[in-house]
C-alpha cells in the first residue's frame, strides 16, 4: 500500500524550512562572533563563527535531505 499524501501546507512548511535553514544558521553563527568581538576587542571571531553557521546550517540541510529521503522511500 503506497504511504499516503502529504498535505500541501505540510509540504510548504517542510520546504521553507529547508530553505531557512542554511541563512539563519550563517546569520546566528556571524552575530555570535560580532557580539564576541566586541566583547573581547578582536576582530576574527566574526569569520570563525560565521564559518561554523555555515558549517552547521550544510549539516542541517544534508540531515534534514536524507530524512525526506528515508520517508518517501518508504
């Protein structure tokens, strides 16, 4: 028996999600750094923090891929 149909707004929010998730992960990680650069007077903190919200944002888009993979194959 085939699994049934999503419903649309489903669909959409799973999709903005998606969609989301990798520019909100890069803007949390740069206003982490930003506020640390203040706080301690240094001005690298900004691209390291910046570069693990990147980081972590890909990981959440590749693990929330091979979620969406995992249940239509199913």
């Amino acid at each position: 028996m085939p699994p049934p149909k999503k419903n649309l707004l489903v669909q959409v929010e799973e999709y903005l999600a998606l969609a989301l998730i990798l520019p909100i992960a890069t803007l949390v990680g740069y206003v982490i750094g930003y506020f640390l650069d203040r706080a301690f007077g240094t001005s690298f903190l900004k691209i390291v923090f910046l570069l693990l919200g990147v980081i972590s944002g890909f990981v959440q888009v590749i693990r929330q891929l091979k979620q969406e993979s995992r249940n239509a194959g199913q």
